[in-house]
C-alpha cells in the first residue's frame, strides 16, 4: 500500500549503473502492482571537475539517466 517509491541511484559518467539491476528491481515494483509516485535519488559518480557547474550538469545527467529507466518500464506495455 507504498504511496511513494524512492528510487536511488548511482551512475557512472558513460551512462551505466554498476551496482546493480535498476531496471529489474523496477520491474519487480510494478509487477507487484506498484502504481504511485516514483521519486528519484540520484548521482553522479566520479564527478572530474571541482566546478559547481561542472557538478550540477553531472547530478542533472544522473537524475535523467535514473528518469528514463523509470520511463522505460512505467511505459513497457
């Protein structure tokens, strides 16, 4: 009866999520019947730069690349 699913997550610079399967857990949430609001915690690992704006583009990076997984199994028929 989760009203709300926090999703964190934590991605490498080339796109890819290591630690584990986001999609898969996902998945396993929705399969369970899971329809409410899905938040997003996410980073950036391994950020080069020590420029804030740097940072910033690399956090904002991270929050779409943690989006479009949510997208991609919300929207899977």
């Amino acid at each position: 009866y989760a009203k709300g699913v926090s999703v964190k997550a934590r991605w490498q610079p080339d796109g890819t999520h290591p630690p584990y399967d986001l999609e898969k857990l996902l998945n396993i949430s929705k399969d369970g019947g899971y329809s409410g609001f899905w938040g997003i915690e996410s980073s950036m690992a391994d950020v080069d730069s020590k420029n804030p704006e740097d940072i910033k583009q690399a956090e904002w990076q991270a929050v779409k690349y943690t989006r479009d997984v949510i997208r991609k199994v919300i929207l899977k028929s």
